[in-house]
C-alpha cells in the first residue's frame, strides 16, 4: 500500500517547482517596499518577496503548486502599484500616502 501512494504522489512532487519572478513595479519610497511585500506575501507560495527602489524592480521565489506569476502581479495592483505595463487600481492607488504617488497626473 504504501508503495502505492509512494507512486500515486511522484508524479505531483516531480512537477512542483520554484520559481524565481522579477517584476517592474512602480513606487517611490519606504513605505511603498512595506505595501508592495505585503501584498505579494498575502499569496500563498510566495517566499523571499522583495522590492529595490533604486531599479523599481520586485522579485520573489514562487511556489508553482499554490500560484502564478499572474495572481502575485494581481494582489500589486489591487495595493494601488503599476506593474509591468499594468495601471495598478486607481481607487487602491488614490488612498496611497503622498510619498508613495509616483504617476504624473499630467501624463494620464
């Protein structure tokens, strides 16, 4: 029996992977870093999230069994954050503090 299970489970172990993703996700400051983490650790299988505010860039190891790329992209810009070429929510992105506005309203 246990041999059994053993190669009933090989086949989902042997496809799940991590992944490394890098995203550009626009932002200012500090604060920003803190909402953009937590909005990409808020999704299961995410590890190691990070955000450099120098090169806008976020990167994070994914766990392909629990999400997607698509889903830790989703939960940036429902926190109000552009990614990649995707406007972030404007209602999410008008309730941000200050510093963390980064659009130039003259360009919209």
């Amino acid at each position: 029996m246990k041999m059994l299970i053993m190669l009933l489970l090989v086949p989902f172990i042997a496809f799940a992977a991590e992944q490394k993703v890098s995203l550009k996700v626009s932002g200012n400051c500090g604060s920003c870093k803190k909402r953009i983490v937590k909005a990409a650790n808020s999704i299961d299988g995410v590890s190691d999230a990070s955000w450099d505010k120098t090169k806008k860039v976020f990167t994070a190891t994914i766990d392909d069994a629990k999400t997607n790329v698509e889903t830790v992209k989703k939960a940036i810009l429902e926190a109000g954050y552009d990614v990649d070429d995707a406007k972030g929510s404007d209602e999410a992105y008008g309730q941000l503090p200050d510093c963390c506005k980064y659009r130039d309203v003259s360009h919209d």
